[in-house]
C-alpha cells in the first residue's frame, strides 16, 4: 500500500467515524448521556498521536452533530437546539478528555475501563459544576446544597455516560486491535 492510498484510507475511516458518531448522537429518543463522544475523545487521545487530529476527531463529530440537532431544531423536529449559550464549554471539556486520552501508555481492558470511567466522571463533575455555576438547566442556588442539586440532577446522565463510553470504547479499541497492523503503524506515526 502506497502512502497516498495509506492517507487516503486513514482520511476515509476517520470521515466515517466522525459521521457516524454524529448521526448516533441525533437518533430520536436516544437515551440522554448514551453517546460515542467521550469514547471517541479518550480513543483519540490514546490511540491518534497527531494531536490536532485527536484533537480534531471529536471536537468535529460532536460539531456535526450539533449542527444535526440545529437543522432539526429549526425545521420543529427537535425540541433542543444544537447551538445554546454556555455550549463552548462542551468543546473544552472534551478537549480536556482527549488531553486523559494522551495519558494512556498501554492500550489493555484495564486501562480502556479505567480511563472511561475517569473520563465519565471527569466530565460529570465538570459540566455539572459549570451548568450550576452559569445558571442553565435547572435554576440551583448558587450554594453547597444547589452545587449538590446540581449534580443530584445529573446522575441518570451520568450513569448513561458510563454505559455509552464503556460500550463504544470497547467497539472503537477493540476494531482498533482487530484492523490491519499496517494501517495501525501509519496511525501511530
């Protein structure tokens, strides 16, 4: 395989995870929190070692499905807009959980658990505290008991988010261990 067929095959998967991921996120009736988007951001981080393209993997997927949930929220099809104030912090934080991703020396079960979990819970703690501290969402006090609201409110997305990351990080790690050794060398390049 020549490099140029090499990028071009390492372009085309990356379109499709980018794609498909997008369009999983705007599936109606989708449980809440059950999303490929951390898994994809932790995968990237450990396994792309380009950083703006780890970087890029995700940020660009969940961007595309914003976009999705934008398009439908104008046409009455959604009742959630895919573009909101406060939403760049979304950008941020899965920025901050592919930079966990760049801590993964070793791809095993083991680390592939513990990292999602971190990250799951990373994000949780996160997203929770900036949704209370600029008011979206449920209105809770700006206190210890309205922070601690705040997070009681968050739990069945963060329990959905365990499930999501654990279930795509073992799809997106596993295919990552299954495909070619020769398309794997290019990626780690």
């Amino acid at each position: 395989m020549t490099n140029e067929s090499k990028n071009r095959s390492i372009i085309v998967t990356l379109i499709l995870l980018i794609v498909v991921a997008a369009l999983y996120r705007v599936i109606p009736g989708r449980t809440m929190g059950f999303s490929p988007h951390l898994a994809m951001a932790l995968f990237a981080g450990a396994v792309v070692k380009d950083k703006k393209w780890a970087f890029a993997l995700p940020i660009f997927s969940i961007f595309l499905s914003d976009l999705l949930y934008h398009s439908m929220y104008l046409m009455g099809k959604s009742e959630m807009p895919g573009f909101y104030a406060g939403q760049i912090t979304n950008y941020i934080l899965l920025a901050a959980m592919t930079s966990i991703g760049f801590l993964m020396k070793k791809i095993n079960i083991v680390n592939i658990i513990a990292f999602s979990l971190l990250v799951c819970t990373a994000f949780f703690f996160l997203s929770n505290f900036f949704v209370w501290q600029s008011g979206a969402g449920y209105i809770r006090p700006k206190t210890f008991d309205g922070l601690m609201q705040c997070y009681a409110d968050g739990v069945p997305f963060f329990v959905n988010s365990i499930k999501g990351t654990l279930i795509f990080a073992a799809v997106l790690f596993g295919a990552y261990k299954l495909i070619p050794a020769r398309f794997v060398a290019f990626v780690n390049k």
